[in-house]
C-alpha cells in the first residue's frame, strides 16, 4: 500500500540503502513460491526495520508474526552480540523458507522460532524485550500488546504494522470487519495508553513506533 505519490515515493526508495544479498534471495523466493507475497516487508519497509533495531540496540527482540523471515532478519541487524529474537508463526508451512534463511544468516544461533499460536506460544517465554514487533492477525493486536506490555523493559519500543490497514482505519467500519475494527480500537489503546509515548508514521501500510516509559 503506497499513500505518496508514486513518483515521490519511488524517489524515497531510491535514496534509501537498499537491501542486503541474503534478503534479495529471499524476496525474489516469496515473490515466487509464497501465497499473499504481499504481506512481506519488503526492501524499504525492511531498511527502515533494521535502523530502528540498530538505533535501540535490543539484546532480545520478539516478534509476533515471521510470515518468511524477511523482518525478522533486518530486526536481527541491530541485534546485540550476546542478544536473542524469538518469532512465532503459527503457519507451519512457511518454516522450511525462513528456516533455510536463518540457517544462512549470521544470526542463525539467536534466531528461536516458534510455530504455533502466538496466545500460547507469548505466556512460555521467559524473557523481557527491549523491541517487539507486532505483525501478525489483525483482530489480535489488543490480545497481543496485553500480553506483551508487561515484558517490554522500560524505555523499549513496540513496532506494529499495518495500522493503517489500507486506509480502512479512516473509513465507517463494515459490521463484520472485525480486523478494521480491532484496529481502530488498537491505535486509539496505545496512543492513550499512559505507560507510552507513541507516534503513527504513514510509510506503507503503516507503522506506529511506540516507546515504554
């Protein structure tokens, strides 16, 4: 989803650091062989992504959504040294692609990966995170930030992803479109929330960046 005009925002990409080797591989293989290919980072979303994480320097990341490894891996990029990312999917089908790319990333010893539900899956890690990227079914945004607020170390950030939901969020919400709904409700939560100072950027679909007090 692109809100710039074209040419302004093809600009914005050509004067932005474009993407490592390993992570052109792996667009190019979701482009190919993944349904929905859509919903990939993808090189100007990613570039951003990766200094966010080296800015803040996390030593554990988490993040709710792997989908094929593409964030996961430009998070991984300002990742401590002695630093861990834990990401959960609960598509199994996509491990075999994000699993060949961690395997070929410098990161292969501290990307853990999880398959199954995120609900579930948040409760049994027992760590507290200075970055958490949130990126996974709409309609659990609010489940997730409650369950992860509390893990967040203070001063760390929360990154989540299509708040703007193609513009949707602006827009009188269908009886059953709960995503749109759930959302509305989400961005209204954490810009009130008082534990945080948050700020929605309109880059693609959308991405709010919001820092723990």
């Amino acid at each position: 989803m692109h809100f710039l005009p074209e040419d302004i925002d093809d600009y914005a990409v050509n004067h932005s650091q474009t993407e490592p080797e390993l992570l052109k591989q792996l667009n190019k293989e979701t482009w190919r062989k993944v349904l929905l290919p859509r919903m990939l980072s993808g090189a100007y979303q990613g570039r951003l992504l990766s200094m966010i994480s080296k800015l803040i320097n996390p030593k554990n990341i988490l993040e709710i959504g792997t989908y094929t490894g593409y964030s996961a891996l430009c998070l991984a990029e300002g990742m401590q040294k002695n630093g861990k990312l834990f990401t959960i999917d609960r598509n199994e089908e996509l491990e075999p692609v994000f699993s060949k790319y961690f395997d070929k990333s410098e990161y292969s010893e501290q990307i853990i990966s999880h398959i199954g539900n995120a609900i579930d899956i948040i409760p049994t890690i027992n760590e507290k995170f200075d970055l958490i990227f949130i990126d996974a079914d709409k309609s659990n945004y609010i489940n997730y930030f409650n369950m992860i607020i509390d893990k967040l170390n203070t001063g760390g950030v929360i990154l989540s992803d299509n708040v703007l939901w193609s513009g949707k969020v602006t827009q009188e919400t269908k009886e059953k479109d709960i995503d749109t709904k759930v959302l509305k409700e989400y961005n209204k939560l954490i810009n009130e929330d008082d534990r945080l100072e948050t700020v929605l950027l309109p880059i693609r679909d959308g991405l709010t960046i919001s820092r723990k007090k």
